[in-house]
C-alpha cells in the first residue's frame, strides 16, 4: 500500500469521528479530503453521499436521544430540500467550479467546529415558514450539486436564527443530511457516477470514526481541541481549492 493510500485511509476515519461529534455526516470533510488526495468528481461526490447517510444515520440516533426535534421545522425545510437537492445532483460541474465552490462551502464547517455560535444567543424564536421553505430549497440544491447532506450549512443558520439550540440543531441537522444525501445520490444516478471497490473500506473506517465521534460528542465529551485543528486543516483546504 503507498505512504498516500495509507495517509488516506488514517485520515478518513479520524474526519468522520470529528465531524459525528458535532452532529453531522462529514460529507465537507470527505470532499476535501479527496480533493487533497486528487480523486475524480464522479467519485468524490456518490462516496461523500455514501459515507454521509451512514455516519449522519449514526449521528441522529445518537443525537435524538439527547434532544427533542422540531419536527414542523424538519419538515418544512426537507419538503422544499428534498426535490432540490435531486435537481442540484444531476447537474454535472466543471471540475474547477467545483473545487471552488467545494472550497467556498467549507467555511461553514469551520464555523461550526471552532463553535463560533454561542448556545445562549438569539434562542427560543418561532421560525418563519416562508424563510425555512427558501432555506431548505437553496440548501438542498446546493447540497446536491457539490455532493453533501446540507447540515453543515444549516447549523450555523439555525443557531443564529434561534429557531434550535445546540443539541436539537445537532439532531435535526444529521436528519436533514441523511435525506437529502439519499435524494442527493438519485439525482446523480442521471449524470453518471463511479462506485468504486474502495468504497466499501471507506465505509468501514468512516462508520468506525462516526460511531465513537457520534458516542463522545452526544455524551458531551470535550473535543474542542480536535475539532480546532479539524477547522484549521480545512481551512487550508479550503483556501486551496479556491486559489488553485
């Protein structure tokens, strides 16, 4: 196995332990971490949504036992989410724009791990349904387009809204994603994606990463430090694909 594939495979499962401690599938993290590692877009976005709905199953199960969801919300915003995030999948991107826009979305992971929202502010508020249906569908077909479950891009908007706190946003989020990663996948189906072999050790490690993560981050376990140096790596990442 080559000094690449190996760095690879460590690096997979630490991502998507990272990314279940706070609730989510990790699809931002597996991208980037595939665009660093040069994988094609017809791999990249079918294996993040793959990983996504399996380490996001994780996340909720942990996550709702410790919070309650809104469901109203949930399904509002997946009403509008879901058809768009199946149009956004079959759409197929040049393979700069994409890394660009890859690169753009990964500021809210970053946002979202260094835990730049604080829990007491803005909650409580009843949200608007005309403003969640044009979240949901914006977020959806963003979502589907670049190959990810959407909840690291809701999060930070929730906990800024008021609509949740911390550990419902978490529940509702890993829902959200595991949704719109299936209608995600469909919709790709149209442009042609590759399953490689490989995918099955991904799946492996990233359910691995995922369940601990998902365990800790639900137990509230002290993470900080890791989820910083998660944030800074992206970062790079991030500036990277935008640049390069």
């Amino acid at each position: 196995m080559a000094d690449v594939e190996l760095a690879f495979y460590i690096l997979l499962p630490i991502v998507a332990f990272l990314y279940a401690s706070v609730g989510h599938g990790g699809a931002s993290g597996y991208l980037a971490l595939m665009s660093v590692f040069a994988f094609a877009p017809t791999v990249m976005k079918p294996t993040a949504l793959v990983l996504n709905i399996l380490v996001s199953s994780i996340s909720f199960w942990q996550f709702q036992r410790k919070a309650s969801i809104n469901w109203n919300l949930f399904l509002i915003l997946v009403l509008a989410s879901i058809p768009a995030a199946y149009i956004g999948g079959s759409i197929s991107l040049d393979n700069k724009l994409y890394r660009q826009i890859l690169g753009f979305i990964l500021f809210f992971p970053i946002i979202r791990l260094t835990g730049f929202m604080k829990e007491e502010e803005k909650l409580g508020r009843p949200f608007n349904i005309p403003l969640a249906l044009f979240l949901g569908a914006s977020i959806g077909f963003l979502s589907g387009l670049i190959g990810i479950g959407g909840g690291i891009i809701l999060s930070p908007i929730l906990l800024f809204l008021g609509w949740t706190n911390f550990k419902e946003t978490s529940a509702l989020s890993a829902l959200f994603i595991l949704v719109n990663s299936i209608a995600g996948i469909f919709g790709a189906q149209k442009i042609g994606v590759e399953f490689t072999n490989q995918m099955i050790l991904f799946i492996v490690l990233a359910m691995l990463g995922g369940i601990i993560g998902a365990f800790l981050g639900a137990q509230k376990f002290n993470l900080k430090t890791l989820r910083i140096l998660l944030a800074v790596v992206l970062f790079i990442a991030a500036t990277k694909l935008i640049y390069t």
